[in-house]
C-alpha cells in the first residue's frame, strides 16, 4: 500500500491503530460526514487541551478512499464572547456546489440544554471555515425541555433538518425543519415523538430525549431514524432505530431497534457516500476510570466505517465497509475442525490488531476465547449460546487492571444453523459483526503478558465445529501533520 503510517503521540497498547482518532485527547461525536470535492470528510468533537469532555472544537480529517486520511486544521473552534463561546458541538454538514456547510448546535453555559443552532462554511475544501457569527435559528420551539444536534438533508430541491429534542410533556422528539436555501428555515413540528419504553435485553429505555438525529432514507418512501436515547439525570444511553415511513410531514414509526448491542457505542453520524451507499460512524467511548485514560493521555475513538442500508422488512443491515479489506496483512490464523468437552482448541497466535472471519456451529455454549495473559488468567470470550439464540460477549476476564469495566453482552442470533460472524479486533476495541447484519461493539484493555492466541473454547457438554481465518490488521494510513495546534485565539483559559 502507498503511503507512510505514522504517529506523532508515544506508543501505547490501548490505542487503536485501525479506527480514527487523533493521536492525544478526548474525543466524542463524529460530525461534519460529507463527501465533498472527491474526499470523505469527518470530524469530531474534540479537546485539544486534555483527554476529558471540555473546551469543545470539531477536529477534521479527510480522506479519498477511507484508508488513506490526512489531518486537516481544526474546522470549528469557539469564539469568544460568542453564541458558541463555551463549545462547539454536534451537528453535521453539506456538500452545496463549492461550499461545504456546517450545522453545529452553538453551547453557553446559561441555557445548557438548550444548544441553539448556527453554521459555519468553507469554500476551500475544509481547510478553513468561516462562523456565521449569529444564530441561524434563534429560539427553540415552544416548550422543548432539551434541544441539540442539528442533522441537514437535501431532499429534492430543498432541505430539511432534523433537531434533538425533549419535550415538556416527558416525550423525546426529532423536531423538523424546512428550508430553500440553507438560510431561512421555517419549523414544521415534531417529526417524531415518543414516550420512554424499555428497549433489549439490558432494559434499555428509549429516553426522555433524542440527541444526534440522523435519516436513513430507503426506496418507495421508507426510512428510518436513527436516535440517541439521553436522560438528563443519567445522560446518555443506547442508540435506537425506528424504522417507518413519512405520512404528512410526520414519521411513523414500528417499534424501536438497537442499532448497536454493545455497551460502548453512541452518538453515530450517516455520510452519504457515491454511488448510493451509506457509510456509519459512531462514537466508542472508553470502559475504563477516567484517570487511566488521564495518564494515557487520550479518550474515545471513533468506529470503523459501516455499511449501513435499511431492509424490505423493516431491519437496519451493517457490515464493516468495503474498503477495509485493504487493511488486511498477513493471515495468521487458518483453521478448522471440532471442540467439545470442555477441552479449549489453541488455534494460532493473532497481534493485538486482527480481522477475523469465522463459520461456527454450536450446541450448548461455545464459541472463540481470546487469550491475552500468558498463563490464561486474562481472556475475553465470543460464544454462541444456541439454546438461547444469541451470542454472548463476556469481558469479566479481559483485563487484569481492576480499572477496567467488565460486563456481559448479548444480540439475538440464529440456532440451529451455521452463524458467520465477523470480528475487528484493535487494541482496546472489538467489533463484532453477524451475517444478520447486527453488531455489537465493546471495548477491553488487556495488560497481561501476552503473546495474544485464539482458542476454540465450548461449555461443558456443548461442543463446537468452526472454520476461522485471521488477518493482521494493518493501521490506517495517516499523514504526517504541522496543523495539529489550534490558534491563540481558541485556546482554553
């Protein structure tokens, strides 16, 4: 592959090398997805003065082919004395002839919730943007409790907008907006709105808010909305899907999905890529103690790009992007055969980034055991449970260091037949993609003496027949970069 891959932060274990991120910091929402000019664009809520959630800018990068990308100045940064004073924060952006246009929810410590929206355009490229100043909508909707996270779209000859809300009444809502032109918007009401209601097997509930609208438009009128449930005590929780259709100027909706089974996954943004496709990224955000990411230095990364599409019946479809198959090295795992008898399977040694496919058939409980503590004290399991029907994620063993969060992970699965799953390993975060189309993302962070192996690993009385292929995950390809410090005038007091 062409390019150099580099790193301008010191080496550490936990951070991964696959995902975007920048090299120290906090992170959190991706922004800004647009494909412009012939690049991808996509930034981020950043701190460029610590790895904690502060000081909010929008960090950018872009890239041609989402494995080569090239760190831009930072797009947004707070102005003082301004609408955005006290952060920068979510929003998205649009590709208008030569101009990109970024929505961005403007933050003022005295009206919290209520982060109203402005904009900011660039004309050469993403290199530099220039603020519009004021606001662009003023004044929130009548009785709104909470409202965030402007998402524009451009639906034939017009634009529409979707905002985060809560509404006074205790339903969250994703309040619409139209527009000719990009400057004067006109709001129509509640796109959607719903009560709280308890969603997966964890005992989700649906918020008393939604942050971070997007809209997933399919063939003959469907859609579907993706929405990140937040509670105002609490913060914030899963991410949901309502998939449905528009009848009026108001979306209706089946009952509410995980997009996401996992623990660590939130805030997700929609690019619409060439040729028809939807890409996904979301936020991963750490499942660790604060101070350890402290001392480390950084904090969150975002996911690898996602194939996202919306089903004839009413399911949200995602898989790693095409693209990604370019980052796969050497294989270092070809294996195939039986486990049973609760007797584990060494399978071959993986580095602490690897891409993984595998076949398994199962009864009782087995599945794969990643084994990252020399004399097997520290692991982290991915087993089918097929009298259940799901697969189950276990991270109780997957770190030594108590600082670590543990926990177990379920997503519905198919028994009784072959499952294919898919798994994107990268130093402290593991993708797990089913052939269904449902994901579940965690992190993890092991600290034992390694080297890394696979095991084929079953329950007592369960047994297992598999067929793997591991691949060396390489790191993405990021250019070196002399931008990387922000102006006097956005640095922190």
């Amino acid at each position: 592959m062409k390019g150099t891959r580099v790193s301008t932060a010191p080496f550490d274990v936990h951070r991964p090398v696959a995902h975007l991120r920048p090299p120290r910091n906090w992170i959190n929402d991706p922004n800004g997805l647009v494909h412009h000019d012939g690049h991808y664009h996509v930034c981020y809520q950043y701190n460029p003065y610590g790895s904690d959630h502060a000081n909010m800018h929008w960090g950018h990068f872009r890239s041609p082919d989402l494995i080569s990308w090239e760190p831009l100045p930072i797009a947004l940064t707070p102005t003082p004395g301004g609408e955005d004073a006290d952060g920068c924060f979510s929003g998205n952006a649009v590709s208008d002839g030569d101009r990109l246009v970024a929505f961005y929810s403007a933050h003022r410590q005295e009206r919290p919730q209520h982060q109203l929206i402005t904009t900011a355009i660039s004309r050469d490229g993403g290199l530099t943007f220039h603020p519009r100043g004021d606001l662009l909508i003023p004044e929130p909707p009548d009785g709104t409790t909470m409202y965030r996270d402007p998402y524009v779209w451009q639906d034939g000859n017009s634009w529409r907008m979707l905002v985060g809300a809560a509404l006074a009444d205790g339903r969250a809502a994703a309040l619409l907006y139209d527009s000719p032109d990009l400057q004067t918007w006109t709001y129509r009401g509640p796109f959607c709105a719903g009560a709280p209601e308890p969603l997966g097997d964890r005992g989700l509930l649906t918020g008393e808010g939604w942050e971070c609208p997007q809209y997933l438009p399919a063939a003959d009128g469907r859609g579907a909305l993706i929405l990140s449930a937040w509670y105002e005590r609490d913060g914030p929780h899963g991410v949901l899907v309502l998939a449905g259709e528009e009848r009026g100027g108001v979306f209706e909706a089946g009952p509410p999905q995980l997009l996401d089974h996992g623990p660590d996954f939130y805030a997700p943004a929609l690019l619409r890529a060439p040729g028809g496709r939807w890409l996904l990224w979301g936020w991963s955000w750490e499942a660790r103690d604060k101070e350890w990411s402290a001392a480390e230095g950084w904090a969150g990364t975002l996911t690898v790009p996602r194939e996202i599409e919306l089903t004839e019946d009413g399911r949200i479809y995602q898989r790693p992007a095409a693209e990604l198959l370019a980052l796969r090295g050497e294989r270092t795992v070809h294996a195939s055969g039986l486990a049973l008898n609760s007797a584990p399977v060494d399978l071959g040694e993986v580095g602490r980034s690897f891409d993984l496919t595998a076949r398994l058939e199962a009864t009782g409980k087995a599945g794969l055991r990643l084994v990252t503590a020399a004399d097997g004290s520290e692991y982290s399991d991915i087993l089918l449970d097929a009298d259940a029907g799901q697969l189950v994620v276990d991270r109780d063993h997957a770190s030594l260091d108590p600082r670590a969060h543990g926990g177990t992970y379920t997503m519905p699965c198919p028994s009784g037949q072959p499952v294919d799953v898919r798994v994107v390993v990268d130093h402290s975060i593991a993708e797990i993609f089913l052939s269904t189309g449902q994901v579940l993302n965690v992190r993890f962070y092991p600290v034992g003496e390694g080297p890394w192996r696979l095991q084929a690993h079953t329950a007592p009385g369960a047994q297992l027949t598999y067929t793997i292929d591991a691949w060396q995950l390489l790191p993405l390809e990021i250019k070196e970069s002399s931008t990387d410090t922000p102006t006097e005038k956005g640095r922190a007091a």
